[in-house]
C-alpha cells in the first residue's frame, strides 16, 4: 500500500527539523501499535540525514553493537573499540551534533526501562550539558503509551520536562478512508466503506492488511480475519498484555463487558463481579483506551457516564474474538462467522454513529458534539451538533436503514431534552435521519 495522507504530521516534523539547525530538538511521538509511526517519521525525515535505532529487547553490548554500525553506514564515521552502553552513543552523538545537523529517531523508545532503565537518567544528564551547542534534532518514538507517559510526564522521571514537542499520531480520518478504499476498490459499497471503518479504525497496518490482501469488501474482509493465523486474532492480547501486565485478565473483562454493551459502572461490575473505579481511571488516564461519554447539557460530570473503547478494532475484538476465545482454540472458525453475522447489523450501527460523529468534526463548523439521555438511560439521541457562534443545532437519528427512521419520535425526544436544558433559547434547530445512504 501507498503511503497515504498525514500531511499535518510531516508539515511538523518537518518544521521541527529546521528549527533543529540552531536549537537541539526532543520530540516524542506516540500512538498506539500498528498506527504507522515508524513509516511516517522515515518518511518526513528520508530528505534529512537520518540515524535511525530500533531498541530490541537484547543485551545492552549487543545493541549497541548494532548501533555503532548504524552510525558508520549512515553517518560514514569510523568508530573504534567496543561500546558496551548506550551512555556512550548517546553523548558521542551529541557531540558529534554540535559540528553537524542530523536526525535521531530512537524507536521503541520505552523498551530501555528492561534492558537498562538508568539510560533515561544518562540521556538527561547529557542532554542537559550538551543541548546549548548541539544541532541534533532527536525523535523518540513508543508504542506502549502507559511507558511513553511514565518516561515524560511523571513528575519525578528522569526526562519529565525535557521534550520541546510531543506528536501524537492519530488513526486515518474517515475521508482517507474513503480515498484508499475508492482507489483500491472502485466499486465499493457503503457497507464495504462501513466495514473497513469498523475492523481497522484507521488504524494503518490493518488497512494496509486488507488492501494488500485484496479483502475491500465485507466479505472478504471476515474472510481475512476469521481464519486460522489471522493477524486479526492475536493483535489484540498482543497489544494490551504488556501494557496491563499480570492484571490483564482483570482488564480484558471489563473492555470486553463495554464491547459487549455494559457501558455505566454498575453494569460493567455487575458483568464482572469486582469493583472497577481504579480500573477504568487507569484505561481513561493512564492507558488512553476509554473515555467517559456525558449527555449534552448534563448537570453533572459525575452521574449518567457512560464508558467508551476509543479504539474500533479493539470494540471488534473484545465483542467477537476474546468473547468467543473458546470458538477459536477449537479452530471453529465457520462458526465464529455465524455468530459475527447474526450480530454483525447491531455492532456496525454503533460504529455508523461514531462513523458520523467523526465525519462532522472533520468538516468542521460545529464547537460541540455528542449525545443525550436522561437520567434513566432513555429518551436517547444518537448525535447532536450545535454551533454557538451562529446559534444552529442539529439533531440526528442514525440508523443503517433509513426506512427505520422516525422523525416524530426524535422530535419528541428532543422535546424532552429541550425542556431540561433550558439553555437553548433562540437556537435554529434542525432535525436530521442519517443512514448509510449518507456516508
């Protein structure tokens, strides 16, 4: 596949990069794995020299070794003797950047906290000595955001406040989307469009498994994924065993309770039978896989919260593959697709929701968005958009089907909730059914 879009992204790195011609520069650049962050930043920086050390979990000597020859070929600068710690590349670099600019990307940069954690305290004490004649512009890049964030932002690390940028990196926008799919299958259907949306959520690598596996339809698309050896199956545990650690089991029940539907509190420790608050404060802060969903116009940040998986391939995977973990050690596949298509309609119209809640703050003019229920859960609008500055609201009902769109009822749910808010006075309202005939 193409390298597609991240304009915005390049624009930066590449702005940084010149101001790393007077100044030393320390980017950090997370997202989660999978996201295309190694591609993006050899991309920006391939017009640069550029030194680029992949931290594998080896031995400290036998890393270096590798890096020591990274520097060679790249940099054409013979280095002598054995180097056994990174302390040594990292200030011999530093040095070395004082008499000419260059770029480093160290990637997996979190992976030093098993091989030798005092590296962070090393990289601070050089890093504050030599910056002032340094031209290095320095990138360090971690999929693993609980480590990324312990590194930078604890207060007490060795390296909290020593970044001057941080780039997150985002998955696919809906309309790149659309371009990829729509260059690799020109004759995409909406339910094709919705499908790569719901299993990759932008996320770059498994976009790119299905285009070059050919897989641009629904079909082909479960087809791809539920078979033995699917990268789809493994990914998930993959991803999230090592950020969660040896509590993960306890992790994995409660995203699979929200994948699942129990999205409040109550309902998610009812499902798994223990208390939850520390649990999902630590996916919300910590983690970056939650975030609480509060009714427009709520009273109250604390009561009527509902939790959200950010992630759609993680909803997919929690909902059907760690659900039915036990269809799959008896490589029952055929009937794992059963299951995903007799629940496929009502998992794909809670992602056609996100779908468009993603595609208004794209386009732009609206500053707010989300959705209403009462205080009972009920009375629910699926999406609300309000622009303040000009005094117009949209309220939406989505569904798959237009046909199963009831104007009276939205009506009358917003009544309701019009009557609560009491802070819509003068608004123009429109009321709007969204279908899959409007993607």
């Amino acid at each position: 596949m193409k390298f597609y879009n991240r304009k915005s992204e390049i624009k930066r790195i590449k702005e940084i990069q010149k101001l790393s011609l007077k100044n030393a520069q320390f980017t950090v650049v997370t997202g989660r794995r999978r996201i295309g962050k190694t591609q993006l930043l050899l991309y920006a920086t391939q017009e640069q020299p550029t030194l680029y050390l992949f931290v594998s979990r080896k031995a400290e000597p036998l890393l270096c070794e590798d890096f020591k020859q990274e520097i060679i070929d790249k940099l054409q600068i013979p280095i002598a003797g054995n180097v056994q710690n990174f302390n040594q590349i990292f200030k011999f670099l530093m040095q070395l950047s004082a008499q000419r600019n260059f770029n480093l990307i160290i990637d997996e940069f979190q992976e030093f906290l098993n091989i030798n954690p005092s590296v962070y305290s090393d990289i601070q004490r050089d890093w504050d000595i030599l910056k002032s004649k340094s031209k290095l512009n320095l990138i360090v890049c971690g999929s693993i955001y609980s480590l990324m964030h312990k590194i930078f932002e604890d207060y007490n690390a060795p390296l909290y406040g020593r970044a001057t940028n941080f780039i997150k990196v985002k998955p696919f926008k809906v309309s790149v989307l659309k371009k990829i799919l729509a260059e690799n299958n020109s004759g995409y259907t909406n339910e094709d469009l919705l499908a790569l949306y719901a299993f990759s959520g932008g996320v770059a690598k498994y976009v790119q498994l299905f285009v070059d596996n050919k897989a641009l339809t629904l079909k082909k698309m479960l087809a791809l994924i539920l078979k033995e050896d699917s990268a789809f199956i493994t990914d998930g545990k993959t991803m999230l065993t090592e950020e969660f650690g040896k509590d993960y089991a306890i992790y994995f029940s409660i995203l699979s309770s929200i994948a699942s539907g129990e999205n409040t509190r109550s309902k998610i420790e009812a499902a798994v039978g223990k208390e939850v608050g520390g649990y999902l404060t630590r996916m919300e802060n910590d983690y970056g896989l939650l975030s609480k969903a509060i009714p427009l116009f709520a009273k109250s940040e604390i009561k009527n919260v509902r939790y959200v998986i950010d992630d759609n391939f993680l909803i997919f995977w929690f909902r059907f593959i760690y659900k039915y973990s036990h269809i799959i050690e008896i490589n029952q596949f055929a009937e794992l697709r059963k299951i995903v298509e007799r629940d496929y309609a009502t998992f794909s119209g809670k992602i056609l929701e996100k779908y468009f809640r993603e595609k208004f703050i794209e386009q732009g003019k609206i500053t707010q968005i989300g959705g209403y229920w009462d205080r009972k859960g009920e009375n629910e609008i699926d999406l609300i958009t309000l622009n303040h500055t000009n005094k117009t609201m949209q309220i939406m009902e989505i569904k798959r089907n237009e046909k199963h769109i009831r104007y009276n009822i939205l009506k009358e749910k917003a009544a309701n909730m019009l009557t609560n808010s009491g802070q819509l006075s003068g608004y123009n309202i429109q009321y709007k059914g969204l279908s899959m005939a409007n993607m």
